[in-house]
C-alpha cells in the first residue's frame, strides 16, 4: 500500500503562483510513477502532469505546459507541482496519484487540494 498526502492549496489571484506537495509514505519503493490530476466542478479528471520516480522524466497536458513544472524529491518521498501563471480556469480541485508499475493504472490517490484562482 501506498498512501499520499497532498498539501499546499489554496486561492490566489491570476498570474500568480502555488506550489502543491504530496508526501508518500508505506511502500514507496515500489513506486514506479507519480501523476497530479485535477477536476473542476461539472468535469472529468484530468491527467495533467507525470514523473517517473526513478529516471525523473516528466509529461505535461497542453492545458498546463510551459507553465507547470513537476518535480520530485526522492530521499523525502514527495513530488511537488509548481504552478505559475495560474488562470482562472485552473480552478479545481488538485489531487495526486501513483502507480506501482509500467503497465499499472493511478491505484493509489491523495485526499484533493482545492486551487482557487481569481480573476
């Protein structure tokens, strides 16, 4: 089992920034990636960042490239995703995910964070 705790959300005004963690804990050598995924009221989940935990190699969604960065701190079993610029349609709630191997889906998922960017 692998459990995650997301944290730093919260509201800021457009064109600034926030940075959200999530720490894993239980069986995080197994880890074989970490997403963050978002949903905002009246829509589906979206993947919108990826990082392989051993060769750091990351993914982007068009929605959030160029503005996004996700990172990870192995030795503190945390990924953090960096957010700048931020619009008001970012607006959702943020959560974490991960997955134990290539061909494994996201199992395990963080509680949610709300962002909350004003126009």
């Amino acid at each position: 089992q692998v459990q995650l705790v997301e944290s730093g959300g919260g509201l800021v005004q457009a064109g600034g920034s926030l940075r959200l963690s999530c720490a894993a804990s239980g069986r995080t050598l197994a880890l074989f990636a970490m997403g963050w995924f978002r949903q905002a009221p009246g829509k589906e989940r979206e993947l919108i960042a990826t990082i392989n935990w051993s060769s750091g190699s990351t993914g982007y969604a068009d929605s959030v490239k160029g503005r996004f960065i996700i990172s990870r701190d192995n030795a503190k079993n945390t990924v953090y995703l960096q957010m700048n610029s931020l619009k008001p349609e970012d607006t959702a709630v943020y959560y974490c995910a991960a997955r134990v191997a290539a061909t494994a889906k996201y199992g395990y998922w963080g509680q949610g964070t709300q962002v909350t960017v004003s126009s």
